[in-house]
C-alpha cells in the first residue's frame, strides 16, 4: 500500500503546486490554456512518436487489451444513454448522449498517461495504452457528434471541421511519422531522436501541474451555472466505478496480459475527459453539468485511483 502511494506522490504534488500557482497568481491568466497548447502540439506528439517509432512488433500485439478496454468504452455509453433517458429529467435525446459521453469518455492522455508513468517508470508500453485508448475513443466523438449536429445543436460544417483537424492535429502527425519509422525498421537519426525525448519528459510534469491550475481555477471562479445532482451521480458512478468493472470483466475474460490489464483497468476510471467538456461547451448541451463532473470526477480520482491500483498490483 505504502508503494502505491510512494509511486503517485508525485502525481499528487504536481497537481497541488499548479493549483496553488493559480491561487497564488504564479502563472498569468489563461496559464493552462498555453500549458495544454505546448502539450497537444509539442510535448504528447513528440512521446508518441518515438513511442511508436521505437517499439516492437510484438508491442502492437494486443487485440485482448484493444477489444476489452473498447468494451467498457461502448457499454457504459450505451448503457447510460438509457439510464439518463429514464431519469425523466425532460431533457431532449442530444442531452441524455452527451451526458452518456460524459459518463464514458475517461481522459487518458493528461492524466491518465502521467498516472501510468508513475505507476510503472521506466516501461514505454504506457505511452503505447494511452496512445491505443486514445484512438478508441474517436468513435464515440464522431456519434456524439453526429448526433448533436442532427439533433439540432449548432455548428457549421462539422464533418469538413473534424476531418481538417484530424490531418493537421500534431498527435495524428505524430503518429504517422512514428508508423514510418517503425514499419521501415529505419532508427530515429539522434539529431530528431534527442530533442523529441526532451519534450516527451516534459508532458507528465506540464499535464499535472495545468490540470491542478484548471481545478483551481474553476473551483474559484465558477459560474453560478445549472447542473443537476442525479445527473452527476450518474455521471459519477458510471465514469468511475461501472467502466472499470467492465474493463475489468472484459480484459480478464479476454485473457489479456496482467500489465495490460490493469493499465485497461486504471484508464477506463480517469476522470472525465476534457474533450468531452470542450464538446458540450461548443454546442451548448449540458455543459454546466460537464464543468461540474471534469471537477467532481477529478477530485474522486484523485483518491480512487491509489485504492485502484494498489488492488491491481
């Protein structure tokens, strides 16, 4: 138990030092956003990259790990679409899918990965889960969304919209490049290889400490906003405790390795993904009760997850 804790104390204190930079003005306004920003476009696309372009063969032979952890992804959203409909809260059908993606769409990148680094140092397959998991989840993106638009939500052109983003998003790119090196078994020369590295140590410290200086933030200066609490309790018990259960039934079912099994496990109960929120802020669906669960998720995890993972090892 004390390990477990050892492992994630960092985890903990970067997450403290960024929400007391934001309550102390140590960092200007906006502070995560330029954080986030160097973490999409340099720091995450240069961790894949050599993750992908450095791994091998039998690092992508993981079909137990990719069909169990895609399991707990649809069958929670599924299930809770149901669930929300039953609420009889009187929202419409684009309310209950996005409270549903909400409920499903854990964040696997900026905090999942930095907590997987923690927890097995030294062991690139992280980089390689978190990588996969994020890949699972564009599906549930593009229904969301479908349904959104379709449903009356606003926005213009979101297929054109999606499709430009993918091909110009640096972690798409990354993972292109990183597939180029690795399917022609050419090394990374050192003159990309050393500077890619540097940036790629930086994305657990920078994801940490921005994600502390948000909670700060929105716990300081949040909206008087409208969110109801069935729906966080929902939100809640399915995001945290129903997915990892099922990635868990699933993954053993499917005999996948006991590495992958518990990084399965701990990804799919990361809080809420902030993707998910940006969505619902976008379309103006829900999106009280998504601020409200990417704060109130992360503040369980935060002591969900050392339970979780001293269970798993």
């Amino acid at each position: 138990m004390w390990n477990v804790f050892l492992l994630l104390m960092p985890v903990f204190v970067l997450i403290f030092l960024g929400m007391l930079a934001e309550r102390f003005q140590l960092v200007p306004p906006f502070g995560s956003t330029t954080l986030n920003q160097f973490l999409v476009n340099l720091g995450l696309p240069s961790l894949i990259f050599l993750s992908i372009a450095e791994c091998r063969p039998e690092d992508l032979d993981h079909e137990a790990f990719l069909a169990g952890f895609a399991l707990s992804l649809f069958l929670t959203f599924g299930l809770l679409i149901v669930v929300f409909r039953r609420l009889g809260t009187g929202t419409g059908y684009k309310e209950d899918v996005m409270l549903s993606m909400l409920a499903s769409f854990p964040n696997v990148v900026l905090v999942g990965l930095p907590v997987l680094m923690a927890l097995y140092p030294g062991r690139p397959v992280v980089v390689l889960a978190s990588t996969l998991t994020n890949i699972l989840e564009i599906p549930m993106v593009l229904i969301t969304l479908f349904i959104l638009v379709n449903t009356g939500a606003k926005g213009k052109h979101p297929v054109r919209t999606i499709a430009l983003a993918l091909v110009t998003n640096p972690v798409v790119l990354a993972t292109l490049g990183g597939a180029v090196f690795h399917l022609s078994q050419v090394p990374v020369p050192a003159v990309i290889e050393s500077p890619c590295r540097a940036l790629g140590n930086s994305v657990m410290p920078c994801a940490l400490v921005s994600l502390g200086i948000v909670i700060s933030a929105r716990l300081r200066h949040h909206e008087n906003g409208v969110f109801h609490l069935r729906r966080q309790i929902v939100i809640l018990l399915g995001k945290q405790i129903l997915q990892p259960v099922i990635a868990m039934i699933a993954l053993t079912a499917l005999d996948a390795e006991p590495i992958w099994r518990s990084m399965g496990v701990l990804l799919a109960a990361m809080p809420v993904g902030t993707l998910a929120y940006a969505m619902s802020d976008s379309y103006k669906v829900a999106e009280d009760d998504a601020s409200a669960s990417v704060i109130l998720s992360t503040l369980v995890s935060l002591a969900l997850i050392p339970v979780l993972a001293m269970f798993l090892r």
